[in-house]
C-alpha cells in the first residue's frame, strides 16, 4: 500500500535543533526532498528532507545501509521517527561520473564494480521480503503501458521488455537486498577507496544494480561508439563480478526499452534517437 503523507512543515526547523546542526547550504532539491550541506557534531553532513513519507521516505535505504559495510556506503548519523528526516555521513570527493564523462570508461566501470562486489559480499540485510521487489513493480508497471499504447511500434517495445523481465521474474531465489540506484553520480571516489551513496533499498537479482550504470552510457556516449563502449563495460562487469554474460546483457537491453517506453510516444526526437541506441545494442547481443 502507498502512503503519500506530507511531514510537518516545520520540520527542517525541528530537526536543525534536536540534532545540533549549523551553517546549512542547499545543494539539491527536486519533487521527492531537499538536500542540505551541514555541520554535525559527527563532522560534516548531509540532511535530506522528504517531501512525502511512507513510500516515498527513507525506511528502506536506512535498514539497507545499516546491514552493509560503511566501508562501501555513507553511514547513516540521525533520522526522525518518520524517517522523513536523514542525517547522513558527508562524503568528500569527485563523483565516479566526472571519470566516466572524462571518457575513461573502463576505469568508472571497474570503481562501480568495486562498490558493487563490497556491498554484495559485506550485506548482512535480513528480511528481504520488506523490500519493494523492483522486478515485479516494473513487470506491473509495463501491463498498465501495454494497456496504454498507442501504437503497434510501443507495444512491441512493452512485449520485448516484458519477456525480459519474465527471465528474471524466474530468478527469485537469485534475489537479494540491494543498493537499486548505483548510477556513477552515486558512487564517490575518496582517499580511501569508492563508495555509495543514496540508496533506495530494493529487493531484486544483483544484475539489476547495473541498470543505472547503463543508463548513464545511454545519456553521456556518442552514438558511433555506444556499440564499443557497451561492449567494454560489459566485458569489465562480467570478468570482475561473475555476472552471466547473456544475462547482463539482456537486462541492459531492458535499460534501453524501458527508458524508450516510458518517454511520451508523441516526443520524437527523444524516441528515434533512444531506438537508434536499442537497435545499437540488439547488434552488440546478436553478434556474441
């Protein structure tokens, strides 16, 4: 069930008070919560304020992160009874994705994967079955768009990815708690090694937390070299993780189809340069 229950309005000033924080900047707000820069007597912070509670808030990335090694992912100070309030570690550092749009694929991959694999093998995550499970949520989601369609060109996009997703919907014993949004924005380089940042908490085959490392590949390549670039983090992924290579694959090709039928089919441009892509990454599959 989905709770959409505003926290108190007054809540930023609460929280500031009861935690002792000081000298605030806003760094980052969007429809989901408002992030702040502060000073806590633990050290430098970051506060996020959660528009919604419930659904929307912080429970899952709060028991998520605290049954993983803090050694991979920003520890968690404070959070309020609601857990629409969350003080967490500051931590210092370019993000993965400055290495990655600088055009050094292969070494941003291998960082993502160092998180990944320290994650995975540090969790200590227990009842996995309180987590949204991400695989069936988005099967759902793709029933209610192949109801919508406008188009015999959309719907065929919604069948290929449904098919997809039936793989993995046969993997639930393969499932397990994790990071699901581990994008490189979310993946700080520090002196002491890479770590994560922003969870969301999910439950869902370890592959899935390459989704978002595909979508940046969508976002920042050039086209002429998404095909070879692909292929490269593929082969990164494959060789430092032990994903199953057809596997891996697949799921990305699910990235691309996923993020072609969710944009309004009436946004053109947007929509032939994402089939360009999914095309470009068919050919990729179809030639290993």
């Amino acid at each position: 069930m989905r709770l959409d229950i505003s926290p108190p309005a007054n809540a930023y000033e609460v929280v500031t008070k009861r935690w002792g924080l000081q000298n605030p900047k806003q760094i980052k707000k969007n429809y989901r919560s408002t992030v702040y820069f502060v000073e806590s007597p633990q050290g430098p912070a970051k506060l996020k304020i959660y528009t919604q509670i419930g659904y929307r808030g912080e429970r899952p990335a709060i028991s998520y992160t605290k049954g993983v090694d803090s050694k991979f992912i920003a520890q968690i100070y404070q959070s309020d009874f609601y857990r629409a309030a969350v003080l967490s570690e500051w931590v210092e550092g370019p993000p993965v994705s400055e290495t990655w749009r600088k055009g050094d694929y292969e070494k941003a991959t291998r960082l993502a994967c160092e998180v990944i694999h320290g994650l995975t093998e540090s969790s200590r995550v227990s009842f996995p079955f309180a987590y949204r499970r991400k695989t069936v949520n988005r099967y759902r989601s793709l029933q209610g768009e192949l109801k919508r369609s406008q188009s015999s060109e959309q719907r065929a996009l919604v069948v290929e990815a449904m098919g997809i997703l039936e793989r993995f919907l046969m993997l639930r014993s393969s499932e397990r708690v994790i990071h699901g949004d581990l994008h490189y924005d979310n993946i700080i380089q520090t002196t002491h090694g890479a770590r994560a940042i922003d969870p969301r908490g999910v439950n869902a085959h370890p592959i899935t937390n390459c989704s978002s490392l595909f979508f940046d590949t969508a976002t920042d390549v050039d086209p002429p070299v998404l095909g070879e670039v692909f292929s490269d983090q593929v082969k990164v992924i494959t060789e430092y993780l032990g994903y199953d290579r057809d596997l891996l694959m697949q799921y990305a090709l699910f990235t691309w189809l996923w993020r072609t039928i969710k944009r309004d089919e009436n946004d053109h441009a947007f929509r032939e340069k994402r089939l360009r892509e999914v095309d470009t990454i068919r050919g990729v599959i179809a030639q290993t």
